[in-house]
C-alpha cells in the first residue's frame, strides 16, 4: 500500500534539463529583459537630459545611500575611483549632484543629490514603472506570480512576502 501511495505522489525532486531546455530557457530571460531594459533606455533617453545608464545607476545608488564619500560610490558601483570622479564632474556641471569637502581632510569629498537631481531620477523612474507595468501587462496576474516565484527560487531568494497585483 505505501508504495501505491508513493506513486500516486509527484516528485518534488527537481529533473535534470537537457541542454535544448536550457538555451530555450536561457534565451526567453535574455529576450524579457531585453524587453524590460527597452523600457528603461527609452525612459532614460527621452528624460535623462543626455545622462548615460552608468551616470542614472550612480545617481541612483546615491539616492539610496544618501550623502556619501566620492571612493564608497565607486566601491557600491564596482568602479575604479577616476571613473567615478569623471561621472561625478559630468553630473556635477549638469547640477544633478553637488560636492563638497567634509571636515578637515581636504581629500574627502563628499557627494549629494541635489534637488534636480532627485527630480530626474523620480521623473525616470515613474516613466520606467509605467513602461514596466505595460510590458507585464500582457501576461495573467497568476502567471505574472508563476514567473516572479520561479526567478526568485533560481536566484535562491525566499518568496515574496505580498502578491504582484493581478
């Protein structure tokens, strides 16, 4: 009886895929992200006012971090710290940051958003959104939450703690 049982029971075990699987798999995350990032770029061109996607992420870390040190953007970043003073001059004369010594160590420069600065990023960010809500528009809330659940046991992150709305 305990071996009828078992085999009424689908495994939970997860099955090998084979390698046509995973290119089908590996080239339909490619072509939605491709599709996800389209958003973005069209946001970030028709409202950057000429800011690059590297200017956009360190405005955009700097936002989250708040005020912080020129060499601790370029850590977050993953960026040499000339890279870093290059972006922060082209935003600087843009007026999208400011810089300013803290304290007496003259070397320590410190950067902040400045109020067009935020402007940009949410004006941005409200545009990918609504892009973004678009393109995953076109799919069923539940499939919407089949995929999410999927991308997030991949990634090995726990599940999401609310629903995407349908």
């Amino acid at each position: 009886m305990k071996a009828t049982r078992a085999m009424q029971r689908p495994s939970t075990r997860p099955v090998a895929a084979s390698a046509i699987e995973v290119e089908s798999f590996v080239e339909a995350l490619d072509l939605a992200q491709r599709a996800l990032r389209s958003v973005s770029d069209e946001a970030l061109g028709s409202l950057g006012q000429g800011v690059t996607a590297t200017q956009l992420r360190l405005l955009d870390r700097l936002s989250k971090l708040g005020e912080s040190r020129l060499i601790d953007l370029a850590e977050v970043l993953s960026i040499a710290p000339s890279t870093a003073t290059r972006i922060c001059d082209a935003l600087a004369e843009r007026q999208l940051i400011v810089r300013h010594r803290r304290g007496r160590d003259r070397r320590e420069l410190q950067i902040a958003l400045t109020p067009a600065g935020t402007e940009l990023l949410e004006a941005i960010g409200r545009r990918t959104l609504a892009g973004w809500e678009e393109v995953l528009g076109r799919l069923p809330g539940a499939q919407r939450e089949t995929v999410a659940a999927a991308l997030r046991e991949l990634a090995g992150m726990p599940p999401a703690t609310a629903a995407l709305p349908a």
